[in-house]
C-alpha cells in the first residue's frame, strides 16, 4: 500500500461558526488506495484529538506506522484494495493544516491567541472543500474514533447526503463534564505554565525542553485514556529503581508510563494548538442548533454505526447507547447499529484493540 | 455534643518500618462523648488524605462542622451519648500532627524533605502510643474511609486485639496503578513548581498565593474523587460567563468547581505534608509482609465490615469484594460483612451519603 501525501490551499474565506473569518487555509492529508472512475469507493477516516492525516503505512525511515494501520491497508477492514482512503488533519492541529503558529495573511505574523476558535463543524465544512476540489461529491463511508467520531457524527447530520454510511467509535454527541473535567488540567496547566507566556512562548524553547503544565495535563489525559483494571493490569505495583528526590517520593512503573507520556506531549505537539483542539472537543454538542438529539439525529439519512467499548471511562458506552435509542425512537432503528464490545482497555481501545473491532468495521462497510 | 482537642507530646522515639527514627512527635486529637470507667467504649474514628482530628461538632465561629458529623454525634450513627470518639490527626498531616514542617529537635530546624516517609502501619503505631497513655487497651471499633481505612485495616492486621469491631468504607487492601497515576499530577505539579524550590519554599508565600502544580494535582484528585455520572448531574454542561483568555477557552461551570478546589487547596494544605501522605498512600500494601491477602487477613479477629460504592473509581468495590472473599476462603467469612452501596457519588460517597451509610455503620456497630 503506498502512502500519497500533500498539502492543499484553500483561498476562499472560510465562515466560522463564531462569526469569524479564515480568509485562507491549508489542509495537510494522505490517501490510500485509488480513487474509481465513478468517484464512490471514498472512505473518509477522521483522526482523534492529537493524532495527524499519518492514518496508516509507514514512511521509510519510520519505527512506527500509522496511528490505524491495524484496520487501514491492503486486505484490512478499511480494504485499501477495493477503497480510496483519506485522512485529513483537522484544521487548528499543528500537523500540517492552519493552526495558531499558522502566518496570519493580514498580519504576516503566527496567529497564536488571534486564532479564531473552531468547533468541528468548522472542521467537517473545510474538510467538504477539499473532497469537492478532488471531485469526491458523496463518500462511500466516513468513519472516526473519539474527537473523529465526532467529526464523523457531524458529516452524518450536517451533510446528510455525503456519506451512505458512517462508522462511530468511542464518542459521543456531546462533552460531558467528566471530559472537560480531564481537559481542564490541561487547559490550566498550559496557560498557567510560567513559559507559556500569555501564547506568545518560545517554540524551540518548548520542542526542546516540553512545558511542565502541558506535561501535567497530559498525564491526566493519559488516566482518562485507560481504566483502573487495564492499568492494574499493565502496572500492577511494580516498583522502578530511581534516585533523587523521586527515590524519597517513590516511584512505580505507571508513574514512569505517566512521565514518558506527559513529558514527551509538549515535545511533539504545540501547546496553543493543543488548547483550540481540546476547546474544539469541549465545545462539541451535536444537538446545539437542533434543540435535542432526536432532532439532531433526524436529520442523518446514513446508515450509522456505533462502537462503543465497556471499559471507555471518557465517552462511556451509554452515550452511543442513547443515540442508538434515539433512532429507534424517531423510527430509524432499521439503520442504527449499537455495539459494545468487552474491553478493558478503556478509551484507548478503539486504537489498540484492532482483533476486536475489525470485523464489525468490515461489517459496516460491507452492508 | 462537646468538642474536646489537645495535642499530645511523646518522647518516647518511634520506630518507622523504613528504619528511620522519630526520636519525639506530636498528635493532635479530637473527642466526643464520654470514657465510660472501664474504658471499653471507645471509637477510634481515623481521617482520610487530607483529612483532620476535626472529625465532628463545630466550632463557635465556624461555618462548617467537622468531615462526618452527619455520622458522628449525639444519636447519629456512631453515638456519641454511648461511645467515647476519638479521632487522631495522622504523623505527617499539617493539621497538629508533627509533619515536614516541625522542628527537628537535631537540626532546631524544620525538617522538609528530611523527614522520614512514613507508612500506614506508622500511623497507626503513633496512634496506639495515644490509647494507651489514655488507658485505652481496647477499643470498642475502629472506623475509616478511604486512607482512613486503610488505617483500620491496618489496626486489625497488625494489632487484632485492639478493636473487636473494624468498620472500612471506600478502601481497599493495597493502592493500585490507577490510584498512584492520579497522585503522580499532584507529585509532579508540586515537585516542577518553579516555587516548590526543592521544599524550601516560602510558606506564607504559598499560604497566600498557592502553588499552582499543586492546584492541578488536586483538580484531578478531584476528577478522582467523583464519577461521570455524578458530573454529569452535578454540572451538565452549563456554561460560565467569563472574560480574558478564559473567553477565548471557554469556561464550564465544572471547570469553575476544578478552579475552586484546587486552587484554595495550597492555601490550606500544606505542599510538603501532601507529599509525605500521597506517598504513604500510594506506599500501602497491607500484604507486602505476609505474602498474600489471605495470609494478611488471617492476623485479623475483628469483625470486620466492608462497606463499597458502586460509582467509586478510585477504589471499585471489588477491592473490598476481594478482602470479603478472602476472609470467606480462609474460614472467616461469619465474620466478615461486604455491603454495595448503590451511589453513583463517586469515591466522595463516604463522605456525603449520610443517609445510605448510617444504617450499616449502626448495625456494624450494634453487633
């Protein structure tokens, strides 16, 4: 499977659901597979909080492949042979599209705090100018976990005739408290960090030495992102030999995954733009312009799938529980899957538990 | 009910199990009721983290009573017109008890990051030099919640003569993974405060301004202490108007519960002394001398009551399910009690659901 890569500039304005303007952006995105004559084997995947377009494959020189390339590829659930596959990084993430260190035109100087706030409507309509220009009128599928099963949701309600089918994973059809909860150690410990600076910080500084708060709001993340069993299961009690002022203060093995986890984040994502996607995720509810989430889910026409797994702390199953419910009481059960499926893994596991999804993607691809 | 309180020298050196020495210390106490003249009524009530003696009544001048006096007073749950209460601040805790910032009698200066860590069995051991200076050979029940029944069980391991009664709420027999990756964003928030200065800070600094890594360590701590569903309830998405750069992030009125609590936390709570009870909380494993559960619950004689809640996280019921099983394996289960509260509270529940508890703590009790 090869991996197509590119960056595509947009210079008509972009009209924000908080009444600003993006005069222009850029999407960075990757394609696998190939693009039928007739346009219709599109499959759109839609990347989490701080993932990237590098949905699947693995570039020469890469230890690691694609955040999905468990289920993307020749042969795999998402079947790059038979499907056109396109991953495009979502509009504020610092992988490749227009985000806060992006030049503003009118300034010609990085945006930092004058980034406009995106919700991901926003983010679903500057991905829809990208499937046009590639001629992509209707999706085959569109399919996301966590912050993409949000997008995905969108695509299904916003633009009810672009996908026959949309495959949700690990979300849900609004932030609950207990999310913005795990977000807000982030959030304070971003713009409290002596070296942030009010968002005007120093990038090298920061690519070089991380950002205590952000680290910190990490390793939180990190928590809401397993479950008590999972990291009994992983940790245990296991002890790490250690010096210093950690040798008086102790130091086990999840406190050592929770340092590589949090120390290593500020290093590979921007603080600022990490600030607008987790505003973005906190901000989403579904049912906002509709009054409830049947009316919301009325105006899906798609066949849609729902994963949920039991052991997911973050976006518990019975938040896809209720939207499967929803359609069955608005009368559209006939196009509504619910599914939960035994993990333990906790909100990680639509990325990790590949064996146990795979087969019900396949399924919802293949009807 | 009459608040009695007083802080107790000993100078009697204590032998830490980390072979370190407390060549003299002080405990602060409280007491409700009377010592009746054989002295067999007495209740030994242990407080939790951040707890304090302060465990009931209030004080003139006070807005708030002590942390249970929903449970303990004249005619409530643990009565105080019956039994002599007694409820010790723990070695460690800033609340009277010798702590990080006490005077060394060596040095004639405050110990900081020189004192020696501390284990429950420690504080436990502390307290006994209490009891019995005050006659009391044996209590009539030891009672606790969360570390404070981690202090209980240990007063039915390692002295089971003492209480014939041990009544443990919300705990659990050793910290797991998912406990101490909480506790690490409160170590790591205090340690990499550039303020922290190695221990050496500023205490009327702190007091006034607080710490800020120490603030987000206590926000997830917080995000610990409660479930989704209760946050849920509690908050919904409600949204609060703001200004500065909390507009352009959005502010939630659960982040505005997290700012609360976390950010007065510092001013209450002392940095040093936080470290120094995390880790003796993350340090317990009330096995680690006996090889197994079994083999450390066949040292109890107590009746011991386990008292669970269905929505706790931080400490899942099966925990205390697990110690309900053991002592049934090991031929103890007559007396052995293991009761599910239906709460989705949260591990928070011992402290507020009053009215669910107070039947099986009497009935605990009364038997």
């Amino acid at each position: 499977m090869e991996i197509y890569n590119a960056v595509e500039h947009f210079d008509e304005p972009l009209h924000l659901e908080s009444g600003r303007i993006l005069s222009e952006f850029d999407l960075a995105y990757e394609c696998y597979g190939k693009l039928n004559e007739n346009k219709s084997n599109a499959i759109v995947v839609c990347h989490a909080l701080t993932g990237s377009a590098h949905a699947a494959g693995i570039y020469e020189g890469d230890r690691k492949a694609g955040w999905w390339d468990g289920i993307i590829g020749d042969g795999k659930a998402i079947d790059t042979t038979k499907y056109f596959v396109i991953c495009v990084n979502i509009l504020g993430s610092s992988f490749g599209s227009t985000n806060p260190l992006s030049i503003e035109p009118s300034t010609k100087k990085e945006y930092r705090l004058r980034f406009p706030v995106l919700v991901i409507s926003d983010v679903v309509r500057a991905q829809m100018r990208l499937f046009d220009r590639l001629g992509i009128k209707e999706a085959y599928a569109v399919v996301g976990g966590s912050l993409g099963g949000m997008q995905a949701l969108c695509f299904a309600i916003e633009f009810p005739n672009f996908a026959k089918r949309v495959v949700m994973l690990a979300t849900t059809y609004a932030t609950k408290a207990w999310a913005i909860a795990f977000n807000k150690i982030a959030i304070e410990g971003i713009v409290k960090d002596p070296n942030f600076k009010g968002g005007y910080y120093d990038k090298d500084d920061i690519a070089a030495n991380g950002l205590t708060g952000m680290a910190l709001g990490r390793m939180a993340g990190h928590i809401s992102f397993l479950s008590p069993s999972t990291m009994d299961k992983k940790f245990g009690r296991k002890y790490v030999e250690t010096d210093g002022l950690y040798e008086l203060l102790g130091r086990f093995e999840v406190d050592r995954y929770m340092e590589y986890n949090g120390n290593n984040f500020p290093k590979r994502f921007d603080p600022l733009s990490y600030l607008y996607v987790v505003k973005m995720m906190n901000n989403f509810d579904c049912t906002r312009h509709y009054g409830s989430l049947n009316e919301a889910l009325m105006l899906t026409k798609a066949r849609l799938t729902f994963i949920a797994f039991s052991g997911d702390i973050l976006f518990p199953p019975n938040l896809m529980l209720e939207m499967h419910e929803a359609l069955i009481q608005i009368g559209q059960g006939h196009r509504s899957e619910y599914i939960c499926i035994d993990s333990d893994y906790g909100h990680d596991a639509f990325l990790v538990e590949i064996e146990k999804i795979e087969d019900y993607i396949k399924k919802a691809l293949d009807e």
